[in-house]
C-alpha cells in the first residue's frame, strides 16, 4: 500500500525497496508515514537539522486529490511499520479531507499527527492561517507540489482540457490563486502564475517555508 519516497542524495533518511538504510539501531529510529506531497519539505528538514535517525515512508501524493484512501492506507502502513519493529510512528498528515479517520487512528494507535487540517496550514503557520480563513474563504491554495504538478493533480483529475466548461463550474466561486511557496524559485512561480491564468484568477505569492512543518518533524524525531 506504500510507496516509498525518492531518496534524492542521501538514503540514510529514507527506506528503500522495505530494506532501512539508517545506520541506528532500530530502538532509535522514528518511522515517518507521510503524504508523498511533502516528502521533499520533510527530507530537507531532517537533512536540516540532522536528523538520520528518521525513516520515510509516503503514501501516494494523488491521494490528496481521494482523502478517502489515506485512512486505510495508514492503517496497513502502521501495521507494517510495527511488524517491522518500528515501536515509534509519527503520521506525517494533518487531517486533509479524511473526515476525522487520521484523528481515530492516533487516538486508537496512541500516535501523533502534524497538527492543523491540511498542508497550506500547517506551511503558513497553524494560527496564522486560522486568522485568515474568515477572508481568504475564495482563494485556491497552491503549494511547491501542486505548482511543479498542477497538471496532475488538478486538470486531467477534473478532465479540464477535455470539459473546459467545468472551469467555471469547479472555480467560479474562487476569485485567486494564492501560491504558498516552500521555496523560492522562480520557475514555480511562473508555472503558478500560469496556473491562475489557465483557471481565469488572480494570483497572489507568499513565501512561507516549511512553517510548522519543522517544528512537527523536529519534535517527532526528539
């Protein structure tokens, strides 16, 4: 059921093909079973802050797009993770759309999750995004994944080039895209910026980083 995440350059803070590659002692290591959207954010922060000890394991990142499958895929997760020997878990998700299965699954696994309801919260900042939402209630949030991959994960979903009438119908009531970047470059700028031109919307850009995303990470691997 998972799929394990890139390893990029270095595979001492990733499991690859079931095999760890850590080099601690399974009692020290922390298996991380996140969102395939931010294994990227979540690798950088433990090569940040030296976190070797932490294993990576993602489910796919299209499920942000069917939150209805992240509840079952974390349980069958869990449950390879402790057949392995994994006796501390951290669910690298916040709720996104699973209608309360991620929050059932902590209190019946006693495991912890990111905090906040979904990913463009938790990379603002929990409480400053909780003071926005009574304005920002039109605005399509776009994160480094949903820019570099906004084909993927939202035309050919909603068959937009197929039906571009449902342009409209998805996003009539939006009145921008606002681009919540984890990274400053240039290039996924242009690609959001191309984004809300495709969907006939303002576009607004905010760096954010990582936000509570670290702090979330840091605190799973003490």
């Amino acid at each position: 059921m998972t799929q394990q995440a890139e390893a990029l350059e270095e595979p001492d803070v990733i499991a690859r093909g079931g095999k760890i590659a850590a080099a601690v002692p399974l009692a020290e290591r922390v298996r991380v079973i996140a969102c395939g959207a931010i294994a990227r954010e979540v690798i950088a922060i433990c090569r940040a802050n030296g976190l070797k000890h932490i294993d990576l394991v993602c489910l796919p990142a299209i499920w942000h797009v069917f939150p209805e499958k992240i509840g079952p895929g974390m349980r069958a997760a869990i449950v390879e993770a402790r057949r392995e020997g994994y006796t501390r878990i951290f669910i690298g998700y916040a709720e996104c759309g699973t209608q309360g299965q991620l929050d059932k699954i902590c209190a019946e696994e006693d495991i912890e999750r990111i905090g906040g309801p979904h990913c463009y919260s938790f990379f603002t900042g929990n409480e400053a995004f909780l003071a926005n939402t009574d304005t920002e209630f039109t605005a399509f949030y776009l994160t480094d994944l949903l820019a570099r991959q906004f084909e993927a994960f939202v035309i050919e979903p909603l068959k937009l080039e197929q039906h571009p009438e449902l342009k409209q119908m998805v996003f009539g009531n939006y009145t921008k895209i606002v681009y919540l970047a984890q990274t400053e470059d240039s290039a996924l700028q242009e690609k959001a910026k191309w984004a809300a031109d495709y969907l006939g919307l303002d576009y607004e850009y905010r760096f954010t980083g990582y936000g509570d995303l670290t702090s979330a990470i840091v605190g799973a691997g003490r």
